[in-house]
C-alpha cells in the first residue's frame, strides 16, 4: 500500500516540535525602507516610472 499519509503524518508532527520561540524576536525586529525596497516587484515598479518620467523628460526637452 501506499505510505505517503503516514510520511506526511510524520512530517507535520516533526514541526509540530520545532521551538520558534526565536522567530519572535526576527518578527519584532524593525525594516526599514532598504527592506522595501530590496523587494523585486516594487523596484520593478520604480523602474517603469522612472522610465516614464525620463522619456517624458527628453521629449520635452528635443521635440522631434
């Protein structure tokens, strides 16, 4: 028979025993704006209006 309930049974019980009672501390640890800004899909955001604003910028500046 298939064993894979009783492996995963196993596991769950396994972190059910963990001590996380260091995770406490990392959570109460302040970020600050280099956390935010250390995330990809924000400086990807950051990027595309920069870009924006740099087209707009050069358009105005040598209309063609």
């Amino acid at each position: 028979m298939n064993d894979e309930p009783a492996e995963l049974t196993a596991e769950l019980s396994d972190l059910n025993d963990l001590d996380l009672s260091d995770l406490g501390d990392l959570a109460k640890e302040p970020r600050g704006c280099l956390f935010a800004l250390s995330q990809p899909p924000l400086m990807l955001f950051l990027t595309f209006v920069a870009t924006l604003i740099l087209v707009t910028a050069v358009h105005d500046l040598y209309r063609w």
